[in-house]
C-alpha cells in the first residue's frame, strides 16, 4: 500500500517532530507499505525519506519544477516525478496512494490535509486521512473539528473518518476500516 505523508520542509524546534518522522518510516517499511511524499531532502520530509530508504523501503517523491529552485531534492527516491504547479502534486500524490497522512509541519502540510479530507467528505478521495498527532501537536485542530460538529457544520458520522491518533495500531485498524 502506497501512504501518503503531508509533513514539514523543517524540522521544528523540538526532537520529538523528527523522532515523529522516524517512527512512521519505520510504521511504513515494517509494514510493508510504500511511501508517497513532496520528494524534498531537507527538513522532516528529509528524515522520512532517508529512514525509508536506509530500512529497505520504496520512496516516491513528487515535486513541481519551480520548487527544486528552492528545495532539495531527494536523489534516492525510486522514482521521482515532476509536476507544473503545485495543485498538479497534490493531485498526483493523492491518485498514487491509499492513504493520507500527516505528521507536524506548517502551513503547507495544514493545507494538504484539510484538502484531502475535504476531498473525501465530497467523495473525490477514496484515501482515509490521519494526523499522526505527536506530542499533542494537532489538539488544538481536533478540538476545531469537534467545534464544527458541535456548531453543525460538520456531521458527526463525517468527523469519525478523520483520525487525530499517535497509536499505530489505532491507525492501522482505522486504515482497515475504511478500505
């Protein structure tokens, strides 16, 4: 199975985001899954495709071609596709994977989540979507979501397929569940 993983082009401030990456490397090749992620050499997105390919696992990268101006690309992934925008990566990522999966990063990372739930609630992504919440880094976005289903602006049968969990067995039984 192909994860896909939204994450930061830094590494935080604190050790636990990159021990964080390093944990759903191992998840994934342990597992016996692939991974899918924005194909950049630095920051989390960097220790989680190093660790990938370091345990023997699969790494695509996908970037759009104005980013390697500015980000690094990952030379050792198994393959590496460019795209023209960054919509087109989105897409690309999405249609390459069963999964979607964030662990913490910035603004980008936030957008790419709520994009792909989004997708999935309007039934244009099939992917189930997780936020690898380490460290209570999403609390305060799973309490927003709870808000909406609370003001009425999200269903709460649609809430329950957006998992805020840092137990990879929790995750692994929500994945199952929803395939």
């Amino acid at each position: 199975m192909n994860i896909l993983v939204y994450l930061g082009s830094k590494t935080g401030k604190d050790k636990i985001y990159t021990e964080a990456a390093t944990e759903v490397a191992d998840w994934i090749v342990e597992n016996g899954h692939n991974l899918v992620y924005g194909g950049n050499a630095k920051g989390l997105m960097g220790v989680l495709a190093k660790r990938v390919k370091e345990k023997g696992g699969k790494v695509i990268g996908v970037m759009p071609e104005f980013l390697l101006e500015i980000e690094e690309r990952y030379e050792e992934c198994d393959e590496y596709i460019l795209t023209q925008t960054m919509q087109e990566r989105k897409d690309k990522v999405r249609d390459l994977s069963q999964v979607c999966l964030a662990i913490p990063g910035g603004p980008g990372t936030m957008e790419e989540i709520t994009e792909a739930y989004s997708l999935y609630l309007v039934g244009q992504n099939p992917n189930p979507c997780i936020l690898y919440n380490k460290n209570g880094y999403y609390d305060n976005l799973e309490r927003m979501y709870d808000d909406m289903v609370r003001e009425g602006f999200l269903d709460e049968e649609a809430r329950k397929d957006f998992l805020f969990s840092d137990d990879f067995a929790e995750i692994e039984t929500f994945i199952q569940e929803r395939l």
